[in-house]
C-alpha cells in the first residue's frame, strides 16, 4: 500500500512557476507540496539554465533612459503583434492575460524580483521589433543581473526561508501519474519515485500544475505542428526533457481544455549542445545581425534578407521552408566577437557571475574568449582564412558538395558591392537593418557599424551550420485570471489550477502567435502569484 502525503496544497512541477507559487502559499501559514520530476541539482526547471530577460513595462529603468512607456502603449503591440483580437470569444482569456500582463509587469513582476535582491541591468534592449515595425515600439527587454539562474537561486531560498514550522514536502525524481477527484473537484495526485520505484499518494484541496510546455517533446511538437506551416525535417531540443504534454493530456481527459498547442516560440539560429544534457539538446545562438543567411548552398537567403532581432516567428518559418533541415551564417571575427551570444546562463558567465569589470571589457574590445571556445568545442562553427577554405569545411561537415567555392564567393562580392559603391549608394535591407538597429545605444554597443565582409584585418571567416530549435510553448491549459483550469463550458475545475508554461503563460496562450520577447519568467511570475492569491482567498481550501 503507497502512502498518502497530505497538505494544503499539491504544487506539480519545481520550475520557477512552481517556486512561486509555493513560496506565496508558504507565506501565508499553508503547508504545500511539491513535487519534480528532476534531480535534487536542477530545481528551478529551464529557469535554472535561461538568460533572464523580460519584458516589463513603464519601470524605473525605463524611466531613466527617458523612455516614455505605459500599458496602453504596450497593449497595442501586443495585440498587433500576437495577432489578437479582443473581439474574437477565441481569444478572450488570451486577451485577458495579455493585458493583465501589461498592467501588472511592474508591481507583480519587476518589484517582486527586486523585493528578492535581483537587480536589472541599467540597460533597456529592443528586440522583437517587427519587420514593419509592428512589435515592440520602445524598448522593454530587461535584463536580470546575474542572470535567470541567480533569480532562481533566490527562489529556492526564499522557499526555504517560507518554511516555518516543515510545512514544506519537496519531492525530487517524482512523476505524477495521473489525478484524483473526489464529487467532482481534483483532490489528490498518484506518482511513481524513480529513484526507488515506489508508488506515492497525494491528497489536497488545491492542486497547481507547473509542469512546463510540451516543446521538450518532438512527438509532441509535430502532433501539434500548425496545419501549413513548414515543418523541417529535423529540430534540436533547447526545451526541458520532462516538458512533454503528458499532463496536459491527463488534464483533457477530465475536461479541461488546451489550447493553441500549435503555437510555440522556437528559434530559427540553434547549434548542437557540445555537451549535451539529453539527446537532441541544443544551444540557441543570438544570430549576429551582420551575418550573412545563407541556405544550404552557400546562397543568401532572400529576396528580403534574413536578420535577426525584428520577427523571430518569421525567421523560424523561413528556415523551416528551406529545402534542407540546416542554414548557414557566413561572418568573419570580427563580427562574432562584437556580435555573437548564445542564450542561457552557460555562455554568459560575465553577466551570470555579476563581473562587470570583465563584462564592459568584452562589450569595448569583443568577446573573443566565447568565439574561441565555441570554434574549438563545436564542430558546427568553422573557421577559415580563405572562403574556398571554409566552402570545403562546409561542405566536409555537411557531408556533401552543395557549396561550391565559387558561389560562396559570389555571395560575399555581392554584399561587399554595397561599400565599393559608397555609403551614399548602399542599397541593402539587412544594412539598412543594422543601422537603424544602431541607432539604440545599447544595441550600438553590440552591433558592427556595417562593413564588407572580406575587410582588411576583418578575418578570419567563420560559417556556422544552424538549425531551427524548439524552446516554449505558446498554448496550453486555459485558465481564467485566477489561474484556475477552464472546462470545454468556460466553468473552472474546482481545485485545479495552471501556471507559468503549462498555461500558455495564462489564458491558454495569452501572447498569441508572436511573443514581445521576455513574457516567459515574468509570465511564469504572474501566473503564480495569482494562483496563490486565488487558492489563498479561501476558494479551495
């Protein structure tokens, strides 16, 4: 016979979704469980790995870059650029968090991370700024000083702290199963302990599902996979393992609805994880915008040239239309060391480790040490003085002849062209890109002034072989504003609540088909903290 462990409150999923709800339970004298899926090592979920950048609005960092932000402003983009539509009933919860979102950023997201002794970054970026100019119109990406790790590192001690008494159970290497109701409301849990095999009980009046998305699941992925949309032939994994839909599935089963399941926020610029943590794992590179996108055959991608840092949705869908699974960027070192990041904690140690002294000195003078390591720990980043060189490495890793020597230069020449004819005369949209792009400080700062790419003292001449690489989900569980679980009826499940990715980050999908970039740890936050206070209210206990 398994044992029942009883509490308040059943938190299904340790990611930073789930801290947040647990700690806010904790708080207010409640005792909650929570049970993982993962290794004691890796509570915090992908937050643990994440940059930590957010979109936030009208906040005191803004305000000192004299950027003039409110939610009305926010609003407009979000709608435009998620393809929303207040007047459509499909996207009303949608709708709802959305705006929720926008109105809330500041007080429920921004002041709590500072509350926790997290600190942003005295910068503002702009990303996602549409290729009309239809996403953000301001800049709104902040960015966590010490990176999402730090911030789940605070997490983990606040639940710590939030502890009084051991009304905490955390349970690690625990999947649950399936769920229990009892006259109709979810009651309980049953789980399986992969360290020892044992099967676990759970009872409570309350249940908050944290569980992540279902992009860690390729199966998944390509069952839900818009209807004519391209869907390339092979992805890599930049999503958690244990994000697989299984509960989602389990949910539906009892009535609950999910939505929007094919939208997803992958990237189009993904580079095999040179140590792996799980088959398929990939690395999501911040493209360079000076780089040249370049198809299998060594060819720019066009007519309208591919850069990045303007529609993410778009560009996943351009390499996902292209004719071989794989894309190339074509740059030379100066470029990368200026330019190239790769998202995540892992490679952004100078942020990660609050050493600013060696951040500024890799903004001035470029971050060769990454481009360095990247070339001698991946095989998908090649290096060579000479373009013919670099064609033949294309080509050796590729295990082809697609790129011919000859083509690979034709492409360079041409885009070199542009600066033989003068600046007066360049007639480029990538470069015309780059220079509006620069003309935000912070992106001048990690931008190249344009420049031909075979320039004196330029090289040598880097391509990296890329690929699309899935990372969150967009849909998922709909759920009202208090986060609790809507049935087919629009009637919440009694005791079943959603948070964070499992929710679509609210709503089933509250940033439609496009992201502002940034929604997801705060979304995370948001959709937490309302659980919390909607459990705490009395509604379920």
């Amino acid at each position: 016979m398994s044992k029942v462990i009883r509490s308040d409150v059943l938190v299904v999923g340790g990611g930073l979704a789930g801290l947040v709800a647990a700690i806010e339970i904790l708080r207010a004298g409640k005792s909650v469980t929570v049970v993982d899926r993962d290794t004691p090592e890796r509570l915090g979920g992908l937050a643990l790995w994440a940059f930590g950048g957010m979109a936030l609005v009208d906040t005191p960092v803004q305000r000192r870059m004299r950027l003039k932000d409110s939610p009305e402003i926010a609003w407009r983009d979000w709608l435009r650029f998620g393809e929303l539509s207040e007047t459509d009933p499909a996207d009303h919860w949608r709708c709802a968090w959305g705006k929720y979102y926008v109105e809330r950023s500041r007080a429920q997201v921004y002041d709590w991370v500072i509350d926790h002794d997290v600190k942003f970054m005295p910068a503002v970026n702009w990303v996602e700024r549409g290729l009309q100019g239809d996403g953000n119109s301001l800049p709104r990406y902040h960015v966590l000083w010490g990176t999402s790790q730090l911030l789940t590192q605070r997490m983990i001690e606040a639940l710590k702290q939030a502890n009084r008494d051991n009304r905490l159970t955390l349970l690690h290497n625990h999947e649950v199963l399936t769920l229990e109701t009892c006259n109709g409301a979810v009651c309980g849990a049953n789980a399986i302990d992969h360290a020892t095999g044992a099967q676990v009980q759970f009872s409570a009046p309350a249940i908050v599902l944290a569980m992540g998305g279902i992009n860690g699941s390729h199966e998944q992925v390509r069952a839900n996979w818009v209807a004519g949309r391209p869907l390339p032939a092979t992805m890599l994994n930049g999503a958690h393992p244990y994000a697989n839909g299984k509960l989602h599935h389990l949910v539906a089963g009892l009535g609950g609805q999910i939505t929007h399941a094919g939208e997803m926020w992958n990237y189009a610029a993904g580079l095999p994880h040179p140590q792996p943590h799980f088959p398929g794992h990939g690395l999501s590179t911040i493209p360079c915008k000076s780089a040249l996108w370049l198809d299998h055959t060594g060819r720019r991608i066009g007519p309208e040239p591919m850069t990045t840092g303007f529609d993410t949705h778009s560009l996943c869908q351009r390499v996902a239309a292209q004719e071989k699974p794989y894309t190339w960027h074509l740059l030379n070192w100066r470029i990368a060391a200026k330019e190239w990041a790769l998202s995540g904690a892992e490679h952004n140690q100078r942020i990660r480790d609050r050493n600013f002294p060696m951040l500024a000195k890799e903004m001035l003078f470029g971050n060769h040490r990454l481009v360095r390591q990247m070339a001698a720990e991946s095989k998908h980043v090649l290096v060579d003085d000479t373009l013919a060189g670099l064609a033949a490495k294309m080509n050796a890793l590729a295990g082809t002849d697609d790129v011919r020597p000859e083509v690979l230069q034709a492409t360079a020449d041409a885009f070199d062209a542009n600066f033989a004819r003068g600046r007066s005369l360049v007639n480029d949209d990538q470069i015309r890109r780059i220079e509006h792009a620069r003309h935000w400080g912070p992106d001048r700062l990690r931008t190249c002034k344009p420049a031909p790419l075979q320039g004196r003292g330029f090289g040598p001449f880097i391509a990296m072989q890329v690929q699309l690489i899935t990372r969150k989900s967009l849909g998922g569980l709909q759920t009202d504003l208090q986060s609790r679980v809507l049935d087919a009826a629009g009637q919440p499940k009694q005791g079943l609540y959603c948070v964070g990715e499992a929710a679509g980050f609210g709503g089933g999908g509250a940033s439609g088909k496009r992201s502002l970039e940034g929604t997801f740890l705060s979304g995370c936050i948001l959709t937490a903290r309302s659980a919390a206070r909607s459990i705490l209210s009395g509604r379920s206990l």
